[in-house]
C-alpha cells in the first residue's frame, strides 16, 4: 500500500480504519506484571511490549518513566527514540549505561537497572509514542518494585587445607538460610575450582524443587552412588565423595541461591551467596602397572553366514587389576572403525553404520569385566572381511579427562557372508550434471524381481568416504526422508513396477557427490539379497551460468539530464531478488530491491530514481533511470543478484562498476573591477567588482575577499550564497571595526576600508563563486572566477615628539621625585604607545631599562624596585614614573624611550616610530650633607638679600633723577638761574699772552 497510495489516501484510510474499529480497542501495550520483588544490589529487568499498530515491522519508540507514591509526579528515565530525554537525578545512570532500554524486537523492549538501591522501589510506567493519526487503544502500562535487604546467609566450617589418598571418603557441610516474610526458594550446589583454571566446576546440584543435578565431570559417578548430596533439617546440604579420585583435588565450596516466583509465574534469582572455600588435597596411588600383560582377543560363535543373519562379535580384554581399570573398545573391519565402547560405556558408532544402528541392526555393549560384545543383525554381503578388536588403556586424569596409557589390537577374525542365489539386478542412469536451483531426477532399473522390493538412496558427498541416506522407500510404499533432508523438497516414487526414482529441487552445489541406489529384496520379513548402483552427479554453480553485465549508453551527464543504466542478466530463470546499489567514496548505499515476487523495497527518494524490467528470450534487462541527475548521485553503480532457493538467498557475484559521472554546465560568469586604486593613511576606500554576466537568472553567489602581500594570501572576509558574512577568525576585532563588505544591486560586491594604514596596501582578490539548484532542490557551485585590485597605500611621515627638556635636580632621600615623559606629538589618532625608563648610574656608560609600561597596560619593572616605582597616566599622552624615598645610590641620569605603534590590517599593529625624552640628573644628598648645604644656602641668601636692596635703592635714584631733568626741559622758556655746572654755566677761559 506503501508504494502504490499517495500518503493523503494512506492517512484518509487510517482514519476510516480508526472509525470503524473504534468500538474495540485496537492498541493494547502490556509490562511485566507485578508487584516485582528485588534484593538491594541485585539487578532489575523488565520487559514491555506492544501490539495492534497498523504496522508490525516499524521499529515503535517506548519511554520509561518512574512513579514513587504517594507523590504523583512521573520522572523520566529513558528513551529509546531521545538521549535527551532523562531527568538530571537519572541522567548520570543512564550514560553510564547502568540503566538501559533495548529493542527485543519492533514492537517490545527490555528495561534494565544494573544495581538497585533503596530509592528505585516505586512504580514503573512503560509508554510507546504513537506514530499513527489516531488514538485507539492503551499506549501505557506499568508495575510496581519492592526493593527488600538481602537476607541470604550462607557459612561453611573454615578449616586448613585437608589431606586424603585416594580411594578415601569425604564429607562437607554448608548451612544456607534466609529470612524473607516473601515466599522463596533456595537451590544450593557444590562446586570444585582448579588452581589452573579460571571457570569452577559443579559437582552437584539441588535445586529449588529439590531435584538433584550432578555436574558434567561427576554425572557417571553420581549415578555409581559414588558421589551424593544430602539435605539434613532446614538449613544445612551435605557433600558425600564415597571413593576421591586425584581428579578431586582443588578448592571446594558451596554456593546458595534465593529464588522468588513473580506474578507470572517465572522464577528469578533475587540473591547469591558463595561459602568459604576448603582446600583438598588427594594423594594418587603410585602405581605402575606392566604393560606388556594387557591382551585382547576376537572371537565368533559364526563366522560363515548367509545374507540377512546375525553376526556377533566377542572382544576379550585382560590386565592387571581389571576391576579398577579404564578401557576404550573398538571394532574395526578394513582399517575402518565400526563401532566403540568408550571407558565410561557410551556407544559410538561410525558414519558408514550409523544408519543401522538407528534401525536397530546394530548393537554394542560391555558384557562383564574385560568382556564386551558387538552384534550386527541382517548382515550383507558388503559385511564380510576381517574383522579386529582394539582395547585402549586410559588413565583418568584429575579434570576428569582421560589419557591414553597403552593400546593392543587382537588377531583378525575373517566372516564370510554369502548371498543366496539371485537374478538381482540393477542399473541406474546417470544425469550427468545439473544447474544450481533445477531439479535433479534419478532413477534406477531392476531386474530379475521375486520378492518385495524397497530401496535406499544414498549420497556420497566429495569430501566423505561413505555413503550417507537421503530417502528410502519401503517394501510397504512408505517414504522416510534422512534427518539432513527433512527440509528439503525430495521424494523417493515406484512409477513402475521395476522402476524406482528420486526428486531432488532446488540442488545447490554442496549435493554434488556420488549418488547410490540401494535395493533389496525381501521374502516376508526377511531380506534375501541386495544389490546397488551409484552415479556421480555434478551441481553446476550459479555464478557459472548466470551472468551479469552492467552499461550505460549516457553515463557522463549533465546537472539535470537522467542517464540509464542496463543491468543484463543471462542464463537462469531462477527466482532471482535484485539489487542496485550505488558506491560514493568509502561509503556503499542500496537503492532499490526488486523481490522475486515482483515487490519493490527503496532505500532512498523514490523520485529520483525510475525501473523498468524486459524480458527476453535469452536475458533479462534491468533499466534503471536517474531522473534529474544531481551531483548526489554520481558514483559507481552496482547490480547485484541472489538467487532464491527455498528459504535461502545465495549472492552471486556483483556486475562490473559503471561510474556516472554527473557534470557542472559550463559556467558563463563574468566580472568587471578597477585594477588599481591609490589612497592616502587614515582614509577610507570601496574597492568593487560586478556581475557583467552570468549563468543562470536564479543563481546565488559567494564572495571572498583575499590580501596578497610578500607572496601571501590571507582571507580577510566572505559571504556565503545567503549573504552570511564571515570573517576570518586571524582578522582582530580592531580591524573587523573598520573593514565592511556588502551587495549591491547588479550584482556587485563592495569591500570598504576605513582609516587605512600603510599595511593594507596590497593585491585584493574578489573572488565570486557562482550557485546554482539542482532538479532535486539542491544547490551546487560552479568554478570561482575572481578580480584582482592593486591598493597603494602612501607611506605617512613619522610625526613622533617628546619634551627633550634637560634638567638637573638635587634632593634629599626622604624626598620622592617624578620622572616625566610627555608626548608633545603623535603620528596618528589610532597610535598607541609603549613607554620605557632608563638609568645611567654614577659614571656608567651602560643605560639600562628601569621600568616598562606596555600598550596593553602591563608593566614590568627591570630592577627589582617595584615598592618604591610609581607608574602614572593622567593624561592620554602625559606619563610618569614616581621615585620614591630615593637613595644616594640611586642618582644617575634618568630619561625616557617611546616607541609608537600604529594597527595594521595583515600584522595587527606594527611599531612606527621611537623617540627618546631629554636627560634628568639626580644628585641625592645624604642627611648630614642637607645640615652643610643649608647652612650655606642661608648665607647665600643673606647676601642675596642685601644685593637685592642696594639694586632697588640705585634703580630709586635713577628715577627720581630722570624725573627731575624731564621737570626742566618742560620749563624751558624761563632763564635758568646760575649754577655751578659746567654744562649750564661754561667757564671762561684766560686770555693768552699774544693778547
């Protein structure tokens, strides 16, 4: 229905179906009945199973939920359908597997708990989702655990290793007990552990209905008395070993077990307890018997016989201590073993007499001591030959094995067999071969008839010797088929009065062999003679005749064309199941199955894929057509036949691989960019490229833009066909800030750069790959194609500064001082800045690094002076390194180095620029130093004072002088009175002589 129904008519009959049974209810979900009784520790399992569901086959999801009363709210334990499903208090139990859930079959689970605890007594709800449209019946079932303490108590005496020979008898008590108010049983059983051996052996067994089980190892001695278990009163179970053998040595102990019946009526192992162990020692008797005496002798009551008499065979054995030995009695007639005794009386008989003896024609059995007897009834002429006894010594070993000591063959004893006269005859013709999976008819012919007939047909496989039956047929017209051929279609038919044949359908390579017709003629209830015919008939192998070939007339195709493929089968009209299957990388994946009774079983969309079947004279097509090729189901493709005979499926070989190969169309993108841009620092810039033609009208694409510089390539950021932006996780988020991509119209693809830096000059690659869907939904890429745009970035000047003011200062040690570093000028506003104080002590040349502060604010101090460095940043550009509390030793000359460093978009940040501050001389005084200094620094001030007074009093009297002469040259038109100056008043001169 599945396959001919469209899934609306599907759901419409479910709802008819619902309707019309809704009366009665269809769904029936049933759990393990209880209350349940389990012993702390112990482990808990319960089963759930559901029918009724439309489908039986589909795998049903079932939940386990527990219940702990009388708090109504159901916890989640497990899932089968979701791992998610489990409550924090059993989540942990569940994945660690201690709590299970697993499908017994589709429609029934097994719930287990590894370890119960106190706190798992509650009720069990088991519920199955319903995956159908309607509700019609009971999805949940639960039941009920009570959780009891383990009252089993199981003690043995505790004693030193014990000591025996052999032969002795041994006694070991065990006392098991429980105190239930439940109604339990107990089974106890006694075990031997070898010190070589991992597994322990059990000795004997009472169970919990007091039957007693004696162990593998013990079971012929249990039956000889030897070996015993005795309950006496309630609670204790003796161990009785008549005779110990060397065999016996080990470590014994008892183990107990506490039983409960459950509602339904099964037994459950609620408790187990081991007692403690007791080491036995056995001592074997030295004793080495002489070898040479040991003898066997063959004799016949009759040695000359006619067809269809008795035969029977005495073998005689003789040895030392006979009663207390081991022998292993054998038959042999042409080096063939017929028949053995083995040392604890088991008949074994050999493959050719194994039929005979289910027939009743053959016996064997131990008489007396050294005494056993081989009886062959009906014998036939084939029976005749010499015949010889062969006796085995065997020692038994202490894990009850035996172990061949000597071996003595009698003489041979010849029997005659004779055949009353007879025209008795038989010819069988051969087939020859026959093809796996046809019928194989044989048939034989007799002749010379007087009595009733019946007939025996026989195989000989290649790798056998003897003859093995596949049917018979009686004088009474009664077929029995072999045990080997009870499920097989073979019949044995008399068409004719002297005509008998054999059917055997559906032959398979392992009946090849050798085929015998057995007839013998009977005078009542007596054979008289018989007489057979073999042919050799050869199965002819399936993959012989049945041939495979796989090709395709267009098995290299394009995205959306449908190829077809021809899977020719040649030579069988057997039932046949195809299979087509598909192989992609390491991975194989079937497609469909077509039975022999012409159903159809997908593994995959059925949509995709189309069969068609034709029948010929001669071979049979298989087409299988792709509709709609995609990418997904290129790969190599299979056909593959099983060949259906009765209930079992045989695989030939494969077909050939034929790949198919399915193709991109060619692509028709085109793109169109500016190859070379030109920009300056701390811009910004679009670079573009555009879609000038394209494949298809429904394509999407995706874009990545790459940074080629110095040879390498890095991705800085891409879209996929949703337009999903991604940047490449090597790109810092300092970058991502200023870098944008988006899509235009066109379609173009920008790529923007903001504030660029020297270090994003460089190749930038657009590279576009082009999508395009498939038939199915799917879509697919097409090769990239990309454009290429060369940016020049220009390289901008160092604009680095800092104060270069040299200064000198003196200070005592209780005084703190601060060394400056200010940055008069930066390159750029995105610079960041790592700072760097220097020390040149006394007369050193070395300058060496006293204090770092890094751009990410780390700070390292250079010369273990961390508790008196202060490192300041007031403003962006202002730092300080603060000395505290210096001493004399610590003067020198201080200064700065800055490095300035800028971001760049493929190395992160890059150092741009370094400039070093101007020098500050520290003189540090010690205190009494400060005493002599101040002194003189009062006297400097003294005299500086009074120089400062006499400066003020000369400028004082410079002043009032110019005020004066400025007075007089504003009165200038008044006569000056007389004065005694040169300037005002020149002296006259006296007169010379001449005059």
């Amino acid at each position: 229905m599945k396959r001919f129904l469209p899934s609306w008519v599907r759901t419409h009959l479910l709802l008819c179906l619902g309707l019309l049974r809704c009366g009665d209810a269809r769904v029936n979900t049933q759990v393990q009945a209880g209350p349940l009784y389990r012993v702390v520790g112990s482990p808990l399992s319960i089963s759930c199973n559901v029918s009724g569901f439309f489908s039986d086959t589909a795998k049903k999801n079932f939940q386990f939920r527990f219940v702990n009363p009388p708090n109504p709210n159901e916890i989640n334990i497990i899932s089968t359908g979701d791992p998610n499903f489990s409550y924090t208090v059993y989540a942990r139990r569940v994945g660690s597997k201690e709590i299970t859930l697993t499908h017994v079959t589709p429609n029934s689970v097994l719930f287990k708990i590894q370890s119960l605890g106190k706190g798992d007594e509650g009720e069990y709800h088991c519920t199955v989702v319903n995956s159908e449209v309607v509700y019609d019946g009971t999805y949940s079932a639960e039941t009920a655990l009570k959780v009891i303490d383990n009252s089993l108590s199981v003690s043995s005496p505790a004693s030193t290793p014990l000591s025996y020979n052999e032969g002795d008898a041994f006694t070991l008590t065990c006392h098991a007990s429980t105190n239930t108010v439940q109604h339990t049983h107990l089974s106890l059983a006694w075990y031997l552990r070898k010190d070589d051996e991992d597994s322990a052996h059990p000795i004997i067994s009472l169970d919990r209905d007091f039957t007693l089980n004696p162990g593998p190892r013990f079971k012929d001695r249990h039956q000889a008395g030897v070996i015993k278990l005795d309950k006496l009163g309630e609670a204790t179970y003796k161990l009785n070993i008549a005779h110990l053998e060397p065999s016996d040595q080990g470590r014994i102990y008892c183990q107990a077990q506490q039983w409960i019946q459950d509602p339904d009526r099964s037994w459950y192992i609620i408790a187990q307890s081991d007692g403690k162990e007791t080491t036995l020692n056995v001592k074997a008797r030295d004793v080495l018997p002489d070898m040479s005496s040991l003898t066997v002798r063959i004799s016949a009551p009759a040695d000359t016989l006619q067809e269809g008499q008795e035969l029977s065979l005495f073998c005689h054995v003789n040895f030392h201590n006979l009663q207390k030995r081991f022998f292993s009695v054998a038959w042999l007639r042409g080096n063939i073993e017929l028949a053995r005794v083995g040392p604890t009386g088991i008949l074994s008989v050999g493959p050719e007499y194994s039929r005979r003896e289910g027939d009743g024609e053959l016996r064997a059995a131990r008489k007396g001591e050294g005494e056993y007897c081989l009886t062959l009834q009906s014998v036939r002429t084939e029976d005749r030959g010499e015949y010889v006894c062969r006796a085995r010594l065997l020692d038994r070993g202490p894990d009850g094995g035996f172990t061949e000591r000597a071996v003595q063959h009698s003489d041979s004893q010849l029997v005659s067999i004779s055949a009353p006269e007879s025209a008795l005859s038989v010819k069988m013709r051969n087939p020859g071969s026959v093809n796996e999976g046809y019928r194989l008819e044989l048939s034989c012919e007799v002749l010379g008839v007087k009595g009733q007939l019946s007939v025996t047909w026989q195989r000989r496989s290649t790798t056998t010797a003897v003859f093995a039956s596949v049917i018979s047929l009686s004088q009474a017209g009664v077929a029995e088929k072999a045990e080997e051929f009870k499920s097989r279609k073979v019949s044995a038919t008399r068409p004719a009065t002297n005509t008998f044949t054999l059917e055997l359908d559906e032959v398979r390579p392992s009946d090849s062999g050798v085929y015998q017709c057995a007839v013998t003629e009977w005078n009542i209830n007596t054979k008289t003679q018989s007489q057979s015919q073999s042919a050799t008939v050869t199965v002819t192998p399936a993959d012989s005749f049945v041939k495979l070939n796989l090709m395709s007339r267009n098995n290299a195709v394009t995205v959306g064309q449908t190829p077809e493929l021809m899977c020719r089968v040649r030579g069988s009209r057997l039932p046949m199941t195809l299979t087509w299957s598909r192989q992609q990388g390491a991975s194989t994946i079937d497609i469909l199955t077509l039975y022999a009774n012409g159903s159809i079983s997908w593994s995959v969309n059925q949509q995709r894929y189309q069969l068609k079947v034709e029948n010929k004279v001669t071979e049979v097509i298989y087409y299988l057509l792709i509709n709609g090729a995609s990418h997904e189901e290129a790969g190599n493709y299979t056909c593959l036949v099983s060949v259906f005979l009765e209930e079992i499926h045989r695989k030939l070989p494969a077909s050939n691989h034929l790949g198919v190969e399915v193709q991109n169309p060619e692509s028709k993108l085109v793109l169109t960019n500016t190859a070379a841009m030109s920009v300056n620092v701390n811009t910004g810039i679009e670079m573009k490229c555009s879609v000038v033609s394209k494949t298809s009208a429904s394509s999407c694409y995706s874009v990545t833009w790459l940074l080629q510089q110095q040879g390498e390539k890095k991705t800085i950021v891409s879209s996929d066909q949703d337009a999903l932006v991604t940047f490449d996780p090597k790109i810092v988020q300092s970058h991502r800030e200023r870098i944008g991509m988006r899509r235009t119209k066109g379609p173009s693809f920008e790529l923007s750069i903001q504030q660029v830096g020297i270090s994003d000059k460089g190749s930038y690659t657009c590279e576009v790959v082009e999508w395009l869907q498939d038939p199915h939904g799917g879509w697919y890429q097409l090769s990239p194609v990309s454009k290429t745009t060369e940016l020049t970035v220009s390289q901008p000047e160092k604009n680095l500064s800092v104060a270069k003011e040299d200064k000198l200062l003196n200070i005592s040690r209780l005084q703190d001082f601060p060394i400056p570093c200010h940055i008069t000028h930066q390159s750029s506003s995105e610079s960041e800045f790592q700072v760097t104080w220097f020390w040149q002590k006394g007369t050193e040349t070395e300058k060496r690094p006293l204090f770092t502060a890094y751009r990410n604010a780390t700070l390292q101090d250079w010369v273990g002076k961390g508790d008196q460095l202060r490192f300041g940043h007031a403003l962006q550009n202002r730092f300080s390194l603060t000395f505290l509390k210096p001493s004399p030793e610590d003067g020198g000359l201080y200064f700065c180095e800055v490095e300035e460093w800028l971001p760049s978009l493929s190395h992160g940040w890059r150092k741009h620029a370094v400039e070093n501050s101007g020098y500050l001389t520290l003189h540090v005084y010690a205190e009494g130093d400060v005493k002599a200094v101040s002194e003189q620094q009062c006297l400097a001030i003294i005299w500086m004072g009074g120089f400062i007074v006499v400066l003020i009093c000369s400028l004082l009297v410079i002043f009032l002088l110019l005020l004066v002469i400025c007075k007089n040259k504003a009165s200038g038109r008044q006569k000056p009175d007389q004065n005694l100056w040169a300037e005002v008043h020149p002296l006259q001169g006296k007169p010379i002589a001449d005059d």
